[in-house]
C-alpha cells in the first residue's frame, strides 16, 4: 500500500474517489469539496491500494502550531486491516516535518472505533460539547 500527503486538494481523479468513499461512509460529499477550499493548509493524506484509494484523512491548520484532524475514513472492504493507524502515522509524520506541535480531531460515542483508534494512538480528551442535533462531540488531542 502506498500513502500520500497532498497539500490541497488532490487531481480530479484521486478526489473523485475519494468523494465516493466519503459519500458510502458520511452521505454527505456534495458539501466536502466546497468546506475543504475554505480551510487554511488544506491536506489529503490517501491510502492507496493499486491506484484506487482505499482510505484517507483530511485535516488544515487551525494555528501555526496545532492541526486539525477533520476527516477520514476506510472503505468498507478494507477495514480491521490497520489502514486507519497507517494514514494517522503517515499524517502525524507529515506534520512534526512542518513544525506542528500538536494534532486536534473531534469525534462522537458513536463512532467507537475512531474514538478507540486516537486513544490508543496517544490522544488525550481534552473537552466535549453538545452539537445543536444534540450530539455529544469529544474534542482529542496530541502533542506531536
């Protein structure tokens, strides 16, 4: 498997999938692109399986020294493989070379899984709020 950081958004054909991937796993695609060109520092870091994309993470600098992990996932088929902790290894690489301190991502009780996965990946829960749905966010973070 090959793993890329890109600054930006990614050529037509690497978003493309990666829209489909997010679309199966969030139903919401047709809002990624237009909140991702609004970020600050923008990265795709992409797990790549023969040229198709089998998972990815998303995430833009929220200040010189801390960024924010947004998004991310892994397609279904390819799941309890240990892809999700590549792409947050090969992130978290990618940020120590810029100079970021730490890395911040948010998540729900929902999403065990993820929550579990940045646990055991050395982030601690530094706060929660109540979303206007009424969903509980957990806000994580890790000193890099």
């Amino acid at each position: 498997m090959d793993f890329l950081n890109i600054e930006g958004l990614p050529d037509a054909e690497k978003l493309k999938q990666v829209l489909i991937l997010h679309e199966h796993i969030f139903s919401d695609s047709h809002l990624l692109v237009s909140k991702a060109q609004t970020k600050t520092k923008l990265l795709f870091t992409i797990g790549l399986e023969k040229d198709e994309v089998v998972g990815y993470k998303i995430g833009y600098e929220l200040n010189s020294d801390c960024f924010y992990s947004w998004l991310g996932g892994v397609n279904e088929n390819n799941r309890n493989k240990g892809i999700a902790s590549k792409l947050m290894h090969e992130q978290h690489l990618y940020l120590k070379e810029k100079g970021y301190k730490s890395v911040q991502t948010k998540t729900k009780n929902s999403w065990r899984n993820m929550l579990i996965l940045n646990i055991k990946n050395g982030f601690d829960v530094t706060g929660t709020y109540t979303e206007k749905s009424g969903d509980l966010k957990i806000i994580l973070e890790k000193s890099l």
